[in-house]
C-alpha cells in the first residue's frame, strides 16, 4: 500500500507541475460538478422542500418537532440526568468484572470522533455566513433539544443490537426498528429499516465522505494554492482505502489518538482569541441574540437564521439521524439505558461547546461586513450571503477568523480538518458498511464492494464544488433523520419503560456506584 | 489463620523473580495461601475505531484465555505440583490499581513483585507500575530485585 501511495503522490505533483494539464484538470473537475449536481438534483429538493405557503423546510421542522417531544416525553432527560451520565463515563457504576470491555467513555468516544468534524468548522461557518450570527442561537437550541433525541436512539441501539457468537457486536436504527416493530406486533419494520439503510449508505457517502473530501481540499488549496480537487481526492482515497481494505490499522489508531487532542486544542484556542477579545464577548452575543429574532438585515432574515442554525446544528451533532445509535451500540451493559445517558453529552460537547466557540471567533474576528450606514449586515453580489472580508466561505472563512487573530492557527487548522475529515470518513465507513451488509448480507467480498465505492465517492468529493456537495450531504443525512425519527415515535416506549424502571431502582439504591470509584 | 500473599506475574523474568521469592517466603510458614494475579493493562479511557468497539468482546476474551494459557495455568500446575496452596486472577485494569483491589478482595497481608524493567527516558516520564504501586498499595509491598 505504502508504494502505491507513494507513487500516486509523485504522479500527482508531477502531473500538477504542467499548466496545460492543470487546464484539463479543472475542466474534469467542473465536469464531475456539472453531473454531480443534475444527478442529486431532484432528491435534494423532495429533502429540502419548503413547507407550502412557507419558505421552511418540511425536513427541519421535523427534526426540531422531534427533538421537542422527546424532551417532553421524557420530562426534560437532558437536565435531570446530565450529572448521572457524567458519573457513568466517569465510571462511577462501571463493575470491576467488566474491566476489559468496551467503557461508556469509549463509546462516547467513539461517537464523538465521528461527530466531531467539518460540521463544527466549516458547518458553522456555512451556517453564520448565510444566517448570520442570529444562526447560532438556533444551534444552540437545537443541540439542547437534540440531547433527547440522541437519548432516544442510542438507548434503543443498545437494547435491540445483535451480538453474534464469535462475540462481536452490530447494532443501530436498522435493526431496532425491524426488531422493536416486531416485538410492539407492528406492520412495515422491515422496509422502514430496509429504506434506513438505503439512506445511511447515501449519508456515509454524502456528509460522512463527499463532504469531508470537499472541505479538506478546500483548506489544502487554500494553503498551498489552487490545484485541482481530484488529487486531494486520489490521495485521501488511498489512505482511507489503506485502512478499511487494507487494514493498516496504525494509521486509523495514530488519527484516533491526536484527533481528540487537537479538538481540544481547537477549543483552547477559540478559548484564548475569546479571551484577548473578551471586551467584544457581550457584543458577540447581543449580535446572536438581536439576529435570532430579527435577523439583521441576513438574507431570508429570521426564518434564514433559524433554518441555518437548525439544519448545521443537526448535521453536526447527527442528533435524530440514527448514526451513533451505531456507533455506541458497542458498549458493554446490561443497561441500554445507561448509554443513552452517555449519548446525550454528545449533542452539547459537539453543538453547545464547540460549534459555539466556532461561531463566537467568527463572528469576534469581524470576518462579516456590517454596513456602518444601517448596522445591519451587507450580502454579497449574489445576495445568497453575507459578504465577508476576503469573500470566504465555509472552511476558508473559519480558517480567516481564526488568523485574523492566531497567525499560523490556520497551518494548525489545516491539519485538523484533515485529520477531523479523515476520522469522521472512518466512522461513517463503518456506519455504512453496517447498513450494507444490514442489506446484502456479511461477507468479504460484499464489504470490499461498499468499501471501493466509499474510496471513489471521496474522489468524486473532492473534485465537486462546495454547493452542490453541501446540498447533497445534508440530504442524505436528513432522509436517514425521516425514517428514524417515524420510527422512534413508536418506539419510544420502550425508551420509557427502561427509564421507569432504571430511575426507581437508581433511587431505591438498588444501582449502586462501585466501591473505588 | 491463613496468610494471604498477592504475587504479580508478568510472564517475564521479572514476575518469575517474585514468584520465586514469595514460593520461599510461603515454604517458611505454616498456612500460605499465594494469590496470582496477571493484569493487562487496559484503561476505560482510551480512544478506539468503531470496529475496535465492535470486536471489543472478542478480543477480550481473547486476551483473557492467552494469559491464562500462557502464563497462569503453567504457573498454578507448579505450584500445585510442589504442594503449595495457589489460587489465579486474570483481570484488566491499571496495573498498580488492579493488584491493589485484588488484595483487598481477597484480604492479603502482602504483595510482592518485582523491580520493574522499564528503564532510561521512558521510565523518568512515565514511572513505572512498580512506584505507583508502591506508594499507593494499602499493605506492605515487597519489590524483588
């Protein structure tokens, strides 16, 4: 694998060195585009179709709807045990005789190195540069609302995975659904997670691939000058295809490692420009409280704020989409409900805390133009935006915010984005794979025909320009967001039943921490 | 009354060392128990690819049945064999940590290991399973040179 890496890399700068190639090569880019966009077109429009006599998206109000009654439900779970799922990663109630397995810490772990990604960088930028800084007041609520949510499906993950004989372990929303269906004697289970996986295979090539391939090579270029998208592509593929294929795994654990560090580092540094900054700090806010519920001047004005807000805040967190149901399905519990504490932390590290920091530099740094005539904010020519210093967007206007105060931090930046797409595109291959082989069975050669079709899709990523990717990436998501979320309605009784049941023994004493801890 | 001894194997010459040392110590006295313990070292807090989450049980048991394979039931057969009264735990966890709770659970009056191998640069940063338990351990630790 090295020397095939190797030799793609030295193709590709050589090719990269000839002006009339490079010609060539944009025209491939814009071609994959071109197609890119008139395929996805109509599926991307059934997604985002406005509520008639509206300009809101059926597809938010669905997800927000959701995330409410939830919290209602299960009367407000993200407050009442939030410092009981602090005690469970902090294995508080872990037994001894576990000692080995997969933690709670783990599995939050885990989720969160998928989770944790462009969304919280270039996501928040698209949603700040569009919606204004009014957008991330709606974030903030939609992660809040979206702990019950995550609460939801990942307890269900846990209760209805399978666990084979050789010990291992597959769980998420295809198989509590076809399972919870047919325990509650309901009709449809098995479509409903037949269409779930359908669209968790699109999710994993859109948000979990497509788009991670995009912004990578969007901060790439902007370091070391335009080139075209396709080599990033080429070169990412034949890591990625290094891990899943080839089964290297030191490079999937070295990424699983320093990703976490650098989230932290990310934070700590958003922390320090917040900090020399701090006399704007009251500014910044009252800027996302005036933009929530009056929009300033942003293009679509309120209703744009709150629909950015909610759509990146759900494409980042994943809250109600049924991904880290897979992924936290892996812990080892006799109470799938203690899992669903573990995953509510989830949507409030990822949307709360780090989105949040994302939003407050960029709009600290002063990277959007405010019209000193109204106040208001200035849109750019297209008039789909607001205009900001250097015209950036996405990643790029992240990436300014944070130089504009930090120098070299987008160098830094850059390599986060490429290790945070990197580890986010391992954790939705195998969300992917587990959904492919939900339809087609386990097996070598099945597996190795999913994994070479997520590989070409990361090329195809990289070479497409940002809109029609981003289009297509949260609506992959959010058609997976459709059938579970219908499907957690019927099947949040059991959620319930597990909580009645958990609470009163919790209070009874009968859940005990363990001695030690 | 029983005398319980903790000795930590570490299928080296190191965990040999103390098993020989503690095998005298218990031939010295009247009613000896000697309790083995192996530790893998494991943490709660590490971060793991979803396929490692998934194979986690597997590999567990894995883990388990190789140590117990490899370092535990040879080690017990001797003892048996010469006539001591021995009994094994094969457990995860932090080394220190882990042969610590092992004591107490069985209620041992002692624990005994030997001189830790790590030496140089990592061991400065680090310090070595043998310290922590030291200074940690809630009875008396005997480290074996």
């Amino acid at each position: 694998m090295k020397i095939n890496n190797k030799s793609l890399c030295a193709a590709a700068f050589a090719l990269m060195a000839s002006p009339a190639f490079a010609q060539e090569a944009m025209g491939i880019d814009e071609k994959v585009n071109a197609v890119f966009a008139k395929v996805t077109g109509p599926f991307v429009a059934t997604i985002f179709a406005p509520i008639p006599g509206t300009s809101f998206p059926w597809i938010v109000m669905w997800l927000v709807i959701a995330a409410t009654v939830f919290t209602l439900y299960f009367g407000f779970v993200q407050l009442r045990y939030f410092r009981h799922a602090i005690q469970l990663v902090k294995g508080d109630y872990a037994d001894p005789n576990d000692a080995g397995e997969v933690s709670h810490f783990q599995a939050l772990a885990t989720a969160l190195s998928g989770t944790v990604g462009l969304g919280n960088i270039a996501g928040v930028a698209v949603a700040v540069g569009i919606g204004g800084p009014g957008a991330t007041f709606w974030m903030i609520l939609a992660g809040l609302l979206g702990m019950a949510s995550k609460f939801t499906e990942c307890t269900l993950g846990v209760k209805f995975r399978n666990e084979y004989e050789d010990g291992t372990v597959s769980g998420g929303p295809m198989y509590y659904i076809s399972k919870g269906f047919k325990q509650r004697g309901l009709p449809g289970g098995g479509i409903l997670a037949v269409m779930f996986s359908i669209f968790c295979i699109l999710g994993a090539l859109g948000g979990g691939n497509m788009f991670q391939a995009n912004q990578a090579h969007a901060q790439i270029s902007g370091i070391v000058g335009d080139y075209p998208g396709w080599i990033t592509g080429l070169v990412f593929a034949g890591v990625v295809f290094a891990v899943i294929v080839g089964g290297i795994k030191s490079i999937a654990n070295v990424t699983e490692k320093v990703v976490p560090f650098m989230g932290v580092m990310y934070v700590g540094a958003s922390i320090i420009i917040l900090i020399a900054n701090y006399e704007l700090i009251g500014w910044a806010f009252g800027q996302i409280f005036a933009g929530a519920f009056t929009g300033l001047g942003v293009a679509g004005g309120l209703v744009g704020a709150l629909i950015q807000g909610f759509k990146r805040a759900a494409f980042s967190n994943e809250a109600g989409v049924g991904s880290a149901a897979i992924a936290h399905s892996a812990v080892r519990t006799s109470e799938p409900i203690t899992e669903g504490f573990v995953s509510l932390l989830e949507p409030l590290i990822d949307t709360v805390v780090i989105c949040t920091m994302t939003a407050l530099v960029i709009i600290i740094s002063q990277q959007l133009i405010i019209d000193e005539a109204t106040g208001l904010y200035m849109l750019n020519e297209a008039g789909s935006a607001i205009a900001t210093v250097d015209g950036n967007s996405g990643v790029a206007l992240t990436s300014a915010a944070f130089g504009s105060s930090i120098s070299w931090f987008p160098y830094v930046l850059a390599i986060a984005v490429i290790l945070f797409a990197f580890s986010t595109m391992i954790s939705w291959s195998y969300y992917g794979l587990k959904a492919w082989t939900y339809l087609f069975g386990e097996g070598k050669t099945t597996e190795l025909v999913f994994k070479l079709i997520f590989c070409v899709f990361i090329v195809i990523g990289a070479a497409a320009s940002l809109g029609p990717v981003i289009d297509f990436s949260d609506a992959a998501i959010f058609a997976m967001a459709v059938v579970n979320i219908f499907a957690l309605y019927f099947l949040m009784g059991f959620v319930r039943e597990e909580l009645q049941s958990y609470s009163s023994r919790l209070r009874q004493g009968v859940i005990k921490k363990f001695a030690g801890s | 009354m029983t005398v319980k001894l903790v000795v930590g194997l570490d299928g080296a010459d190191t965990g040999d060392r103390a098993l020989a040392f503690a095998k005298d110590l218990a031939g010295r006295m009247d009613d000896c128990q000697l309790i083995l313990a192996y530790v893998i070292e494991w943490s709660p807090f590490t971060f793991q690819t979803p396929e490692e989450n998934a194979a986690r049980h597997k590999r567990r048991e894995e883990e388990l049945a190789t140590a117990n394979e490899r370092v535990m039931d040879p080690a017990l057969a001797a003892l048996k064999e010469a006539g001591f009264d021995a009994v094994g735990v094969v457990r995860h966890g932090d080394v220190a940590e882990t042969l610590n709770a092992i004591t107490s659970e069985h209620k041992a009056a002692q624990i005994i290991v030997g001189r830790a191998s790590a030496s140089g640069f990592a061991k400065r940063i680090f310090g070595s399973a043998t310290q922590n338990l030291v200074m940690h351990a809630d009875v008396p630790v005997t480290v074996v040179g």
